[in-house]
C-alpha cells in the first residue's frame, strides 16, 4: 500500500494555525515550514545583552524593543520568522493576515551561529531588504568579538560597518550604541556574569 503524499507547501494562513499550536517556532518562507533551532546559553545571553542596551538607550522615545518572540512579517517576499532582536519606531504595523506579526521594524538584530551564519548574510538578508522601513541590520558575531552593522543608504545601496574588539557599533537610524564590552559581557568569560 502506497504512503499518502506529504504535503510540501503551506499557505501563510494554515503556517498560522500551525505555529499557534505549536510548541517551538516555525520560519515561513515561500510557502515552506522550517523548524528554528535553539539557541545556546551564549547565543541567548547575546541577544539579551543586545535588547538591553538598546532598550536602555531609547526609553522615553518612541521606538520599542522586541526580542525573539515576536514575529516579523517580509510582506513583499512572504517570509515570517523571528529575529533574535527588532526595533520599531513610531506606531506599529501590523500584518492585515496575523495582528501578532510586525512589519514597520528599523533594526533586524541576528546573532550569528554556526549552522544559521550562511543564511542570515544572504537569503535571510535578501528578504529583509525587502522591508521598506528597515534602516539597519545588525549581525553580533557568536565565535569572536565582532559587530556588523549594514547601513541602508539613501540610495537604497547598503553600506557595511565592521566593529570588532572594544569598538563601539553606531545605529544611526535609532541614535543608539553599541559597545561591545556591553554586547559581549559574560558571553566568553563565567567570571564576567557577575
């Protein structure tokens, strides 16, 4: 007897009905479901350390910060996922199909692992071009103490700065900074948790 066929594309709406039962989160791209591994304990602790310094420097003004739970929406490519950090500025737009995905952000934050390092330069970065408001893209490094900030230009060409070491890592488009004894305090030393 003949295996059923197994379904390989999905529509954003039955990705939906997915991910809300679902116990871990699913990327969505072009009509696919891809499992989004774990992080390690410094992989987390990276991005924590990213959102808390950007949440530190904005508050009072009118931009937010997400952390990974939150869904971003590439409208223009259909790709949903869940960057590590996002920044949004001003009201918040909200996908017409899921009102828990956002679509204005002004920062995409990714921190770099092994196994995600190769798509997140490209064809994640592809589809995050793609988002009208997005400013900066930021990739903090996981092996080496190393900040990469791509620039949106007025153009619409992207211009990379490569931070490394004690440098600090500018983002224009939300005036904040990034230093990276801050990005990176405790991720290579125990001692420095504390």
């Amino acid at each position: 007897m003949a295996e059923p066929a197994r379904k390989l594309t999905f529509t954003f709406a039955e990705y939906l009905a997915r991910e809300r039962t679902s116990e871990g989160k699913h990327e969505y791209v072009n009509g696919e479901i891809f499992v989004m591994a774990g992080g390690t304990p410094e992989h987390g602790l990276l991005a924590v350390n990213v959102a808390s310094v950007l949440r530190g420097q904005l508050v009072g003004r009118r931009c937010r910060v997400y952390n990974s739970d939150v869904r971003v929406r590439v409208q223009a490519t259909g790709l949903a996922t869940y960057p590590d950090v996002s920044v949004v500025c001003g009201p918040l737009e909200r996908d017409a199909e899921d009102e828990d995905s956002l679509l204005n952000p002004v920062v995409l934050v990714e921190v770099l692992s092994a196994g995600t390092e190769a798509y997140d330069r490209g064809e994640k970065f592809a589809h995050y071009q793609a988002i009208p408001t997005l400013r900066e893209y930021v990739l903090v490094s996981y092996s080496r103490r190393r900040v990469e900030v791509l620039r949106r230009n007025e153009d619409g060409t992207w211009t990379l700065l490569d931070v490394r070491e004690s440098g600090v890592a500018e983002l224009a488009s939300v005036g904040c900074s990034l230093p990276l004894d801050e990005v990176y305090r405790g991720v290579f030393d125990e001692e420095e948790a504390s």
